[in-house]
C-alpha cells in the first residue's frame, strides 16, 4: 500500500455498521477502548431499509441503560403477550405469566437510526459508503481492513481484533478457509410473513 493511502490503527476494526456492529462500537467506547467501524452500504441505505421490529426484554434495557436514548420506550410499543389464531380459535400466549417480561414492538432500521445518532454524538468513527473492503492478515496479530472510502480514497485500518458483524452475506465469514471456520445455523421449517396494514396497533 503506498504512502497515499490513508492509514489508521485502533484496538478494535469492525466490518458492519448494522445494529450489531454499532452497538458493539457503542459499547466497546463506552469502556474506553477505542474502534472504527466500516460499512459498504450508506447511513441513508440501511435507515430506509425495514426489517424485523419485535425486540425482547434485554435489547431494550441494554439500549436504554447504556445511554444510546430512551426512544425506544418513548415510541416502541410493548407488547405482554400475543394472540395465535388456528382451528378457528385464538389462543394467548402470555409473556408476562410465563417468563415475567415483555417485548417491543420497535422496527431494527429505528434500532440503527438511534445507534447511528448514538456513535455521531459521541464522536465516532464509522465509515459508510465503503466499497471494494477486504480483510488481510486476520490470523496474525495485526489484522486490517482495506477498502475505498466513499470520496474514492483508498484507506487501512490496522487493528489489534477484527470483528465481522456484517451479517450473512459477511465478507469476514468467507475469508476463512472452509476448512478453518466452523458454521452453526439453527434453521426452522417455518417463516414469518409480515403484512403491512395502515391500522390502528392491535
């Protein structure tokens, strides 16, 4: 890499600015240890793109107790139980009877939007909009990221852990050899299907 090229060393280089990725950044600066997260696809792209939006007890304390906001309690829903329906007949599943604790009905792109604000307040360092991102030397002690920031600048970042939080097309994941890495997935004969309904909540 030559002279040209931005380079930048930290204790923690993450690939992935998801809610997984920054809660991670989050989190480790909170406790001092200082990161850079990089990210191929713009902050815009992923706050616009809606995924699954039911969180449990501990994702919601953790985004309240750490001091990310209190959004999530002022604008998520909770919810004490739900209602399956078959046979003709519905059946409740109380959360609060059987386990003491609810869920929130509060959509992951919120979950990032609050994250992101979280990591710009308190200063960090998160690169969207990379391309081209490769990961080199991560069975060495010195790992790094290269990739081309989004001005078209080529960048390294050099780092004592690498963390791969980019989700299941992950670029880290393939990087290891088949025969090093070990892949656990738990898949279930069923899915969920989401249907939008402009409604009052149930």
């Amino acid at each position: 890499m030559s002279s040209a090229h931005r380079i930048d060393t930290t204790r923690v280089g993450i690939v992935g600015a998801g809610p997984a990725g920054l809660m991670l950044s989050h989190l480790l600066s909170k406790s001092g240890i200082d990161n850079i997260v990089v990210d191929n696809r713009d902050r815009d792209a992923i706050a616009r793109t809606h995924r699954a939006g039911i969180l449990e007890h501990g994702s919601v304390k953790l985004l309240s107790d750490s001091g990310v906001n209190g959004r999530v309690l002022s604008e998520g829903h909770r919810h004490d139980g739900i209602d399956l329906r078959f046979g003709g007949e519905s059946h409740r599943i109380d959360f609060l009877d059987l386990v003491g604790e609810s869920v929130w009905l509060y959509p992951q792109n919120e979950v990032f939007i609050d994250l992101a604000d979280a990591r710009e307040r308190d200063g960090g360092d998160v690169r969207f909009g990379a391309t081209d991102t490769v990961v080199h030397d991560h069975t060495t002690r010195t790992p790094k990221i290269r990739f081309t920031e989004s001005d078209g600048s080529p960048a390294e970042i050099r780092c004592e852990i690498l963390v791969g939080a980019d989700g299941s097309q992950s670029i880290c994941r393939r990087s290891i050899p088949a025969g090093e890495r070990s892949d656990d997935f738990i898949e279930y004969p069923f899915a969920w299907f989401g249907i939008l309904a402009q409604a009052p909540p149930s």
